[in-house]
C-alpha cells in the first residue's frame, strides 16, 4: 500500500438507495485493505438486515442519530458514537433524527464495490439488491428498519 490522500476534487459520489454516499478512501486507495464512505442521510434511510461474511463495519456518527440493531439487540448512536459490527453478525440501521451524517469504514472493498454496482445497475426491486448483495459478500436477511 502506497500513501493516499483524497480530497473533495478527487473523491468519488455514489447515489444509493437515494442518498449521496462519498467515497473519502477508496479500497483502491488502500490495496484493497479498507473503504471509508461519508454519507448524508434524511429520517429513514437504512438498510434491510444483513450480514458481511467477511467484513467487519464501523458507523460514526457525526451528526443526528441513527437506531442500530445488531445480533437482535437495539442501540441507539447519537452523534460522537461508534458502532463496531463484526462480519457474520446480522446487522441493520435506520436514520432515526430529522437528518444524519455518518462515515462508515468496512475491512476491505467490498461494500464500497457493492453500493457502486447497485447504483450502477439503477435498482428497482428488492430482489435485485439481494442479488448484487450476494455477489458482493453481504447477505440480506430481514426486511428494513424503521425509524
């Protein structure tokens, strides 16, 4: 790995599930090892449940407050929290403030590549997000939070 440093000229937006995710620190930028993503986010932005076979993620709070559920238990992370999720652990969250912004850091490429494809391929049905979703290690199981 060679040093990166990434500026608002030369990182990447992605629009997923209709929000802007900002790739601050491509897998690219870092041999494949980690991904940062900053993301800005209205009341009820979230993901369905799911798992990472092989990455573990973690959630920053910035700003606002999202309801995290990991492993069947429920946290509340307002803004200076942390969320450390560990790969095989089904896990989802939901936006629970009016707005929130948030970085998410994953060990590895894959979520980034993930929410790239999906993007890319312009979803329109949930099945295709489980498809992609699968392609790229994560497995979707359980329905979306809500806030």
């Amino acid at each position: 790995m060679t040093p990166a440093i990434t500026s608002r000229d030369t990182q990447r937006t992605i629009n997923f599930l209709g929000e802007c995710y900002r790739v601050r620190v491509s897998g690219q930028d870092t041999a494949g090892t980690f991904a940062v993503l900053d993301t800005e986010a209205e009341r009820g932005h979230g993901s369905p449940m799911h798992l990472h076979r092989h990455d573990c993620e973690i959630f920053l709070v910035l700003e606002g407050a999202l309801r995290v559920v990991v492993d069947g238990q429920e946290h509340e992370a307002g803004a200076g929290s942390a969320a450390v999720l560990p790969a095989g652990l089904a896990h989802g969250f939901v936006v629970t403030s009016e707005t929130a912004r948030y970085l998410t850091m994953r060990q590895g490429p894959t979520f980034e590549q993930f929410v790239a494809a999906a993007a890319d391929e312009g979803i329109s049905a949930p099945a295709q997000l489980t498809e992609i979703a699968a392609a790229h290690g994560i497995d979707i199981v359980g329905p979306p939070l809500v806030p």
